[in-house]
C-alpha cells in the first residue's frame, strides 16, 4: 500500500508537525529540520483528526475511524491517556471530530452515532440537565426541490426555515417531556398541550409496526392509508394563521383611508 498523508498538524508552539499517515502510524517531526523523531502507534484505522493543545505543546489529541481517542506526548513519544469509543450493542463509533476548550481543561468530540464526547476534570452534573439523546422530531423528514430549486419540506411544502418549530426526540423519535420542549427557540411560553406530541403506529413496507412520533409520516404513508398526522396539522394550522395574519396585515395596510377619508374596512 502507498503511504498517503490523510491529515497534518503543528504543536501549540510550532516546533514539531504530526502528520497521520494512511498505515495508522502517526508520525512527529522536527518542523525546522525535517527530521522524523517519533512513530506513534494505537490506531488501527485512518486518522482524520489531530488536535493541539491550546497552551501545552507537548500535548496533541487524534482520533480515528477506529473509535480510539489518544492523548499523546509528542516530545517523548509517548501515550498520556486512551478512550475507546464502544458503544453498547451496535460495536465502536467512528471519531469525526475533536476540539479542546479554551482553558485545556475539556475537550469535546463527535461521533458516527450522533453523539457528542465531553471530557475533562470535575463533575459532569451540569451536563446531566439534558437528555442523552436529542433530535428534532423534522430530521429525517423528505425534502423536494420546487420549479425554482428551492429546497422545501415535502409534507408541508413550506420552506424549512420558514416551518414552526420542531419537537425533540430520542434517536428512535420518542418525545421529550416538555421541559426540555421549552428548550426550542420558540416555544418557550407554549401551553403543555402544544408541547406533547403524539405518538402513533405505522406499518413498513414489510409489514411490521413500528411505533414513531406521528409528526414524522410522509405523505407517501398517507397515501397509504396511515392516520393522518396531528402533530402535522398542528403545524400546518399554525402555518395557515400565520399566512391569514400577514395577508389580512397587508389588505389593512392597502385599504387604509388616504389624507384621513373613508373608512377602511375589516380585514
């Protein structure tokens, strides 16, 4: 196999590159001569992500395909600490990306599964506020283009900006008790019932039933015969008052008497 170079970066203080190379080797070098100093071996699959640290430069973070997270020494040549991303049932998750804070003291990181890493020093209590899991209920939902190449949202044909805010779900589309609903831009001073979606059965194309929040069928299941959604006509509700607000704003605006005559009639 070639060697390739997948990724490539610079201690805090300039003196040493890294660069990860395609054998899973990572490799330090002299950034003024050239010269290689260390192999760093851990990795059994393709580097993507290399990170200094923000003041120590002896530290660098990489992480890989593989689901192993490495704090080395670059100086010494020499693993600090060691994560292997191993998620229960379903095998490891590939590392995508990795940051540090400011301070140095945490770093964050992300995964193929959806989810976000955080570690460092202390208690993790101020993280425990919110759930493992959080999705809008709109993720996964289809979209279409128009005649103009305008992306819009295929059950509502509503512009996906321009849509209600969405609910949070778990990964599997279960809602979220309505505290954490308040999180949503938006929804935050929404009475209780406008915060509950519902949930709903809808048979695949195999057969099987599956239970899913009803704000995520497709017109296809529609079609099909599924129950129409509710928490889809809630949302095209608040949308059609909205669009009856606005018109009925700008046919006051256009009948409004001119130099104080008439009376302008209601909209």
């Amino acid at each position: 196999m070639k060697p390739k170079v997948t990724m490539i970066a610079w201690n805090q203080n300039d003196n040493y590159v890294v660069t990860a190379v395609n054998n899973h080797l990572l490799k330090v070098w002299n950034s003024c001569t050239g010269q290689l100093l260390h192999d760093l071996v851990g990795h059994t699959d393709e580097v993507f992500v290399l990170e200094t640290h923000p003041f120590d430069s002896r530290i660098m973070l990489s992480a890989g395909h593989d689901g192993n997270i490495f704090i080395w020494d670059i100086t010494k040549g020499t693993k600090t600490k060691h994560y292997f991303n191993m998620i229960e049932g379903q095998g490891h998750g590939a590392v995508f990306d990795c940051k540090f804070s400011p301070d140095g003291q945490h770093f964050a990181c992300t995964d193929s599964h959806g989810h976000l890493l955080i570690f460092g020093f202390g208690c993790g209590r101020p993280y425990e506020k919110i759930p493992d899991q959080m999705f809008f209920h709109t993720d996964y939902r289809p979209l279409i283009r128009d005649s103009n190449n305008y992306v819009l949202d295929e059950q509502t044909q509503q512009a996906p900006h321009l849509m209600p805010p969405p609910f949070l779900v778990d990964v599997d589309g279960n809602p979220h008790p309505t505290k954490y609903q308040r999180l949503v831009p938006g929804r935050e001073n929404c009475a209780d019932e406008h915060l509950i979606p519902q949930l709903g059965y809808v048979a695949t194309s195999d057969g099987e039933v599956v239970e899913q929040v009803i704000g995520q069928q497709t017109v296809d299941q529609d079609e099909q015969g599924v129950e129409p959604s509710i928490l889809d006509g809630m949302i095209r509700q608040l949308q059609l008052e909205q669009d009856q607000r606005t018109a009925a704003e700008q046919e006051a605006a256009s009948n409004a008497p001119q130099n104080g005559e008439g009376t302008p009639r209601r909209g």
